[in-house]
C-alpha cells in the first residue's frame, strides 16, 4: 500500500514538473507571439534540408514520421502556443520533405550511363554566350535519338557556332558526351545535383562541323541581342559587367575580374538579384512618380502611390523575364512584388514577416533550391539586414534628428558600415561552406559599390540604352564606362589587400547547420530569448575552426590528387587544367597556386609514379600515386604497394597490390567517388557517402 502511495506521489511530482515547464515555455511563447509565423519557412526549409542530408527513402521515411508523431504530440496539448507551434512545425517539415521528394521523382529523366561519341540532330532549348572562353553553351533537346537523355549541355566553340544563334535552331553536330559531373572531391560543387532538377541527363563538347538545318521562330532573343549592343559600346570587363547589369549575362567576364569581383566581397553585384530588381523598380516607381505628379489634377484627385507602384511591378516583372527568369531572379522579384504590395496598402513595406512569405512562396514551388548558394546568401542577407534595423537601438541611432551635417553625415556612413558588418557577417558561414572562402574587406568594398552600382552605373546604363534609339547615348555610355571601371579598381584594390580573403576548404554539415539555426534563433526572436542562440553559433563556429585540413584529396576519376604537407599544396599531374587547380587548391585550404608533388620534401616521382612521406599523428605514412597512362610493370607494383599505406590510380590496380591502409583504384573510385583523407584522425569521407540514395548519386 505504502508502495503504491509513493509511486502516485513520484508521478504527481512529474506531471506538475511537465506542467509548469510547459507554462514557463507558454509564456516566453506569449511574449514572442508576433514572432511565430516567422518560423513556418524555417520548418518547411528544416524538412527539406533532412531530405537532403538523410542518405536515403529509410531515412526519409523515418524523417516523416518523426515530424508526424509531433504534430500529433502539438495535439495533445490543445489551446497552448507550444501545441500550435508543434502541430504546425510538424506539419510544415513534413510538408517541406514530402514536397522536395516528390519534385526529385517528378524530375526524374534519362541519365547517360558512360561516355560516347555520337552524331545528334537537337533542337536548341537554351543559348548561353561565353565570351570570355570564345565558347557557346547551349541547352539542347535530341531529335529522334530515343537512346539519348531528355536534354543535353553542349559547349560550341565560337568558331564552330553558327551565327546568330537563337533558341529553336535546328543542328546536326557530332560531341563527345558525358554523364553530368558529381562533385569531383567531397565539399566540391554537385553539378549531378543541379542536372537532375534541370532534366538534363549528359554534358559535352561538340566537334566541328556545326551545321544549322532549321531555323528557329524568333532567331536570337532580346536578351542576346541588348547583351550584344551593350558589349558593342563598353569592351572589357566594363562591358562584361555592364551587360551583367542588363540582361544577368555573366559570359563574357574576364577571369581575372571575375576572381578579384569574388575576392573583394562584390560578386553579387554580377547575378541578377534584389539590388538589380530594387533598383529597376525603384528607378520605374520614382519616374512615374515624378511624371504624373507634374500635372496638379493628377497629383490631387489619383492615387499616384498606388499608380507608381504598379508600374513598378510591371518593369520588375518585365526585367526578370528580360533576364531569363532564372530562380534566384523569380525570388528576388516575388520578395520586391511582395514590398509593392505592403506599399499599396499601407503597410511597412521591409518586414521579416515579408521575407518569411517570400521564402516560404519559393520554398513550396521551388524546394531545390534551399540548398542552393544562391537562395541561402539572398534571404541571409535581407533576414540580417532587415533584423539588425528593426532593433530599438538602432532605429534610435538613425532617426533623424536636428543636428549639423558633419553629425549626420558621420552617423550614416557609420550606420552603413555596421550594416555592411552585419551582412558579412551573416553570409561568412555560407561563403564558406559553398565556396571554402570569405572577403574580410567586403561590408567595406560594398558601402561604396552598391551605392556607385545602384545610383550611379545602372542609371546611366538605362539612359543610354534610352538615348541609343535616337543614336545619342555615347556620352552616357563613356560615363557609365569610367563609373564601371572605378568599379573594378575597387574590386582589383581589395582583392590583392593582404588578408583579403579567409579560407576554409572543410565544413561539416553538421557544423553548418549549427551556425544557421544559431543566426536564425538570434534574429527571429525579439527578447532575451534570442541570445540562446550565440550557444550553437559559437560551437558551430568553434568546431569548424579545429577541423583539420584534408591531407590528401583524390577526384573522383583518379587522375588528379593533391597532397598537403604545412602550408604547401602539390598536385599530382603537372597538366592539371585550371578548374582542377582551383578546385583542389581551395578544397586543400591554399589561397593561391599549387605546386607539384614533386616539389613536397620526402617526395620522390617519376614521369609515371610518384611517392611521398607525410608525417601526422605520430607515424610516417606512404602515399603511392601512378601519374601516366602507361602501365607499370608487375612485380616493381607489387612490391611497392607493399611499402606504403595508401595507393592512389585512376586504373584498376591488381589484387595483388595490397597496402597497408587504403587502395584507391578505378573500383574504390567507381563506387565512392571522390575522397578526402585525414592521417591524423584516419578519417575517408568519400563523395558517395555525402550523396546517399539520392536520385542523382543512383547511377
């Protein structure tokens, strides 16, 4: 009896524990009400990252149940905020993951298998000029050919291209085909990725003779052709940026400057993005404005507000298409139609809850791209913006107020400059983790060249694309080329300062993901609250700092590998091809050029082979690497796979060859793709063991 007592007792105590846990939760809840909604995109977003980190349909299974069973636990708390916020938050990853898997499988088209050489007669989807390489990219649908993928990527020399061309072409061509590439090494850009959601199933290079058999309806779109007059009036990489500017066509962009513009913080300023949108629809707002209030009639008895901004939507709609209609530019457009829409009803018009509804419109017609660079370094950007102005002190620090104009000067560029720290701040985690590098300089390079952009180059590119139809615009464009080559002056000056840009060639995903739901926590709530979230930024922060460099990284087909011993890098082939240089630099943790293997003390290579010794975690270890096409005779091979503990070839190495540790072979390769190796901590993470199940990874 006394037995029973006490456990009635012990469970009486528990549930009042449960329940004034859950009153103390209700009323932080009740102080963030306003706040809630703002997380709704955040669990949509939440369930479609899971299906992209969880290997496979187990996984994602699993993931779907789990998000059901709390929502059924929000039920059973009926007429709490927590219930609500459980029910709904369940519901919406669910919703998040059950709609990006089924995009994936909706996606779902032919996928070429291994290379080939075959003759193709495609019809012309999508055309793409790459000035800057002397090249065509064109996006092509194969004619009668039931063998081949739904769509293929074929890169034309400019030589070899037919002039004037336009989507709708007819050609009948001969190209060396591929299957879309995964990431070459782990961390590494997933071209596969991006290729089944595109339905496009092969790339390559197509061989002369081009030969046009058909003509499109339209011939070469307006796009193609104002790229073309832009470039025409402005040469270099003026005219690259300025066309950039106008149409998102970043072809014909010199290398050097695209890396300086990537350097100094400033590569947004080429993608077509909300700057480029808010400028185009400010600039229509304003003229219309101006115009219709010349006549007092007008200004007195319309709306003119209401008037301006729809002649804003009409110019921001008009120049997304004029741009492609890419995702990144359909999303800034939605967020800019949205702010219009707050304006014509009176309402605030930059809010988070604006840029909650824009990215959660995205996320549920677009659900790819959540992982996407883009999509994350946009809404990161405006979310941070947006959270920093709307704090009480800062709103308090830039009220205007009487004061002179020394103060007031001083006050706005320091309130630009904490703008532009902020902002970095928010988007250095991405940077990193996408691209392994972040410009320390750029919250400084961008409080001169977005103001120089947004009011001074695109303004005048836009008159003197006006004046140019009464022949008129030279003037205008030799302004906007001096304003475009201040620009670039800028971008070469802080991309060449010393510590210009901090590497980091390994992020876990695991540690990403502390870092962003830190920044969210700490900027979608408004009290005390928010703080919590510094817990998992600073540990994201902390671990990805201590994580190791890769001491050894091998692509994905063998024939390229990289060795890092200190702060050298050297690579296997002296023939590596620029892609491959920087790819393997940036991902071994080096800003700057690579040497070779042979260069690395305690290494020792031939023209077919080469050996080198690395000292870490205590031990000496061997690394074996064949660097020709040329086989190796037998028992030499044989002998020393023996001698060390990793062997690395692009061909199958014999059973015999046995070292001590790994063998990295065609077969290892054809199964696990891309590695990158640890000594120290014997840590292999592999390509295929990122991508899982996923549809892409299937083949």
């Amino acid at each position: 009896m006394g037995s029973a007592t006490h456990q009635t007792v012990a469970f009486a105590r528990i549930r009042r524990g449960w329940w004034t846990a859950i009153a103390a939760v209700e009323r932080r809840l009740e102080v963030e009400r306003d706040q809630l909604a703002l997380w709704l995109p955040v669990a949509v977003g939440g369930g479609i990252a899971a299906w992209f980190v969880l290997p496979d349909a187990w996984g994602w299974a699993a993931f779907l149940l789990l998000v059901a069973a709390i929502a059924m636990a929000g039920r059973c708390l009926p007429g709490t905020r927590l219930g609500l916020a459980l029910t709904a938050g369940g519901l919406a990853a669910g919703l998040g993951c059950a709609l990006v898997w089924a995009s994936a499988e909706r996606a779902a088209a032919p996928v070429l298998r291994r290379p080939v050489v075959a003759s193709l007669l495609v019809r012309v989807d999508q055309v793409q000029p790459l000035a800057a390489r002397d090249a065509v990219r064109v996006v092509a649908t194969p004619i009668g050919a039931p063998a081949m993928p739904f769509r293929l990527r074929l890169t034309i020399a400019q030589a070899d291209a037919p002039a004037r061309l336009a989507a709708g072409d007819r050609l009948r061509l001969r190209a060396r085909l591929v299957p879309p590439q995964a990431a070459p090494v782990p961390g590494a850009y997933d071209f596969a990725r991006v290729a089944w959601f595109q339905r496009i199933g092969a790339t390559g290079r197509a061989f002369a003779p081009v030969e046009r058999v058909g003509l499109g309806a339209e011939g070469p779109g307006l796009r193609e052709r104002l790229s073309g007059h832009i470039r025409a009036q402005l040469s270099g990489g003026e005219g690259a940026i300025a066309a950039a500017l106008a149409t998102g066509d970043q072809g014909a962009m010199p290398d050097p400057d695209a890396e300086a513009m990537r350097r100094s913080g400033l590569a947004h300023l080429l993608s077509v993005s909300g700057l480029h949108i808010t400028a185009v629809v400010g600039f229509a707002m304003v003229l219309v404005l101006r115009l219709l209030a010349l006549s007092p009639r007008l200004a007195l008895r319309w709306p003119l507000l209401l008037i301006a901004a729809g002649a804003g939507a009409v110019a921001g709609i008009g120049y997304t298409l004029l741009t492609g209609a890419e995702v990144p530019t359909i999303r800034s457009c939605v967020a800019a139609l949205l702010v219009l829409t707050a304006l014509a009803i009176g309402r605030d018009a930059l809010t988070l809850r604006l840029v909650a509804a824009g990215a959660l419109i995205v996320l549920l017609l677009w659900p790819e791209s959540l992982v996407g660079a883009s999509f994350q370094l946009s809404f990161a950007a405006v979310t941070a913006l947006i959270a920093f102005h709307e704090r009480p002190a800062i709103k308090a620090f830039l009220a205007r107020r009487e004061e002179g104009g020394v103060a007031r000067c001083g006050r706005i560029l320091l309130g630009a400059l904490l703008t532009g720290l902020v902002v970095e701040l928010a988007l250095a985690p991405i940077a990193l983790f996408h691209f392994h590098r972040a410009g320390l300089y750029g919250a400084l390079a961008n409080i001169v060249a977005i103001p120089l952009t947004t009011f001074v180059i695109m303004p005048l590119e836009a008159l003197a694309l006006l004046f140019d139809v009464g022949g008129m615009g030279a003037p205008l464009w030799w302004a906007a080329g001096k304003a475009l080559a201040l620009l670039l002056w800028i971008a070469h000056t802080v991309a060449v300062a010393p510590g210009a840009v901090a590497m980091l060639p390994t992020m876990a995903r695991g540690t990403f993901a502390l870092m962003i739901g830190g920044g969210l926590w700490m900027v979608l709530w408004k009290s005390r609250l928010a703080w919590w979230g510094a817990i998992p930024l600073a540990a994201g922060t902390a671990i990805a700092l201590a994580t190791p460099v890769p001491d050894l990284l091998v692509t994905g087909d063998g024939r390229h590998a990289a060795v890092r011993d200190g702060g050298t890098v050297g690579l296997l082939r002296p023939r590596a091809g620029g892609y491959i240089r920087d790819l393997l630099a940036e991902s071994a943790g080096l800003d700057g050029v690579p040497g070779l293997i042979d260069d690395l003390q305690g290494a020792r290579c031939g023209p077919d082979a080469c050996i080198a010794e690395l000292v870490r975690g205590g031990r000496r270890w061997r690394i074996m690497a064949t660097r020709s096409g040329y086989f190796l005779p037998f028992e030499p091979l044989v002998r020393a796979c023996a001698t060390v503990d990793i062997a690395i070839s692009e061909r199958r190495l014999p059973a015999a060859c046995r070292p001590r540790w790994l063998k990295i072979d065609r077969t290892f390769l054809g199964k696990n793709g891309g590695v990158a190796i640890t000594l120290a901590t014997g840590r292999v993470e592999t390509v295929a063991a990122l991508a899982g199940a996923h549809p892409w990874a299937r083949r």
